[in-house]
C-alpha cells in the first residue's frame, strides 16, 4: 500500500504525542515528577501538540477535509471514528489536567485523578488507531496479533523520550523518564521484530488461484489486464517496495529508532543535568525519525488481496 505521508506522520507523531501524556499522568500520581507548575503545563502542552499536529496534517489525505468532521459520527461501528473521537475527548481531561496542576498542585486529588484519566484516554486513542489496521482482513500485513500491543509500546517508548528530554529541559534529573524509555524501547523493539518474523515467514491469505476459484486445474496467471491503465486501486493498493530495499531500511529503522534512542537514555541515566539538556532532546528526534521508517515501512510492505484480481502475486 502506497505510504501517505500524512498518515504515517499522524501515527508516529500522535503515538508519542499521547504516550508522553500517559506517562506524565502515571508518574505525577506516583509524585515522581518535577512539582514546578510551569513543567506541569509545558509538558502537557508538549503533548497534546504533537497530537494536534499530526491529526491536522492527516486532514490533509483527505478528498474534502472541510469534511473532516463527519469522521466522527461512525463511532459505532468504525475504528477510525472512534479514534478521532477519543482524540477530542482526551483534549478534555489533559487540559483540566495541566488547569489543576497549575493552580492547585499536582499532589491535590483533583490533578492525580485528572492526570490518571487523561493517560488512559490517550492510550485508548492509540489502541483505537491500531485497531484501525488490526482489523482489516484482506492486507494480512496488518491483520496481526502483534499489530496493536507493538503501537502501544512504541507510542510509551517514543512518549517516555520526549518526557525525559522534557524534563532535563527543564533543569531536572531525568533518570526515571530515561529508564522506562530504555524499558519499554527494548519491549517494543521485541514485538517490532517478532512481528517483521511473521509477516515474512507467514504464507499469503489468498492466492490467484483461490481468488479466481481455478485453482484446481493448475497454475492461473492473467492473459489480460482489466483495465488500459493503472487505476485507483492499483495506484494505492498495488504499491511495491523490493525486497532488498526494505531490508536496508528495516536495517536503519533499528539504528535510528531504537539502538540510538537507547543508547542515549542509557547515558542519561548516569549523566548529571546539564550533559542531559543536549543528549535527551536528540535522542527523543532521533526515535521518532527512525519510527517513522518504521511506520513507513508498515504500510509500504502491506498488500492487498484486491491486487490479485489484476495478476499480482501477494
């Protein structure tokens, strides 16, 4: 399937985006973060921008993105709705979550609740956007077990690395945040290569010969195309990456987007403050970069069953 741009940027940048505001939620009530009121507020903004950006240039995939709105009113049967909508509601309680730690405290109830709710609306935003992709049977690519726990460990890696440059930032010892990045980055590159091994090793959902029902008399290839000229379905469906292409760039996605990041968390973790100021926010881009080869390659490697109509192998 032929990678958007702005899809993959909205799945990247939102991952991180609501994984950060996950985190910033789960540590604020353990009291492990800063207790300043304008780190509170920064770092929730932080967040909230990333997932804002990334929703806005998604709009842009679309035909009418005036239409845009109309996205939500599937909620009852689309994954797709109910991610734009758990997108607008966690809007709701990360704002009342930065409003309470700014002018009560992050200690008081009202914030730890707030900050706790916020969290799990942003992970139920990212599981929604997996499950856009888990869901669809005829790209078996996607249609994975691993699919959906791997977006959520990458989105609390990549949020982990931009909380933790965030706070060396701002002048605090970023250690815990350094830590679960390291942590979570190892989990999620775990599940990110079990799911490369089934994908490749795993045999296709259909054939040419099952699709056309001729299988049974032998071999089927097509005498003709159907149309004069690629279409739609082929222009986006029918997208091909070589083989010895994505290799080289999982190769890259694997540098970038988790041995760099690691490495530089690592470092983190026994560095003082000032060192931290310069290693984290690189290795908070740096991850999102290689992520973002990753995410690409996600799509690029997906293939569709409607392409065996048109003699394509899948």
């Amino acid at each position: 399937m032929i990678p958007a741009f702005s899809v993959v940027l909205l799945t990247v940048a939102s991952g991180a985006g609501y994984g950060m505001l996950a985190w910033l939620g789960v540590l604020n009530a353990l009291r492990l973060l800063p207790a300043s009121p304008w780190f509170g507020v920064g770092a929730v903004l932080v967040s909230l921008a990333l997932s804002a950006v990334a929703l806005f240039v998604s709009t842009l995939h679309l035909g009418h993105p005036e239409r845009a709105w109309r996205a939500v009113s599937q909620w009852r049967s689309s994954w797709l709705s109910r991610e734009g909508v758990m997108a607008l509601l966690t809007n709701l309680p990360a704002l009342g979550f930065a409003a309470a730690w700014f002018f009560a405290g992050r200690a008081i109830g009202v914030t730890v609740v707030l900050g706790l709710l916020a969290a799990a609306c942003g992970l139920a935003t990212v599981a929604c956007q997996a499950m856009i992709y888990a869901t669809l049977r005829p790209i078996r690519q996607w249609c994975n077990p691993l699919v959906l726990p791997n977006l959520l460990l990458l989105a609390l890696f990549s949020g982990a690395a931009w909380l933790a440059a965030a706070v060396a930032l701002a002048g605090y010892s970023p250690r815990i945040e350094a830590a679960l990045g390291v942590v979570f980055g190892i989990a999620a590159l775990l599940t990110k290569l079990g799911y490369w091994r089934r994908i490749d090793a795993a045999p296709p959902v259909a054939t040419i010969e099952s699709a056309t029902g001729l299988g049974r008399i032998g071999p089927v290839r097509s005498l003709e195309s159907p149309h004069t000229e690629e279409n739609y379905l082929l222009r986006e469906m029918g997208y091909a990456i070589a083989r010895k292409h994505a290799a080289r760039l999982r190769q890259i996605a694997l540098a970038l987007g988790f041995a760099v990041p690691a490495l530089l968390l690592a470092v983190g973790i026994a560095a003082g403050v000032t060192p931290n100021r310069g290693l984290l926010p690189i290795a908070a881009v740096v991850g999102l970069l290689g992520i973002y080869i990753e995410r690409w390659l996600f799509f690029a490697q997906a293939t569709h069953t409607v392409t065996l109509y048109y003699g394509r192998r899948i």
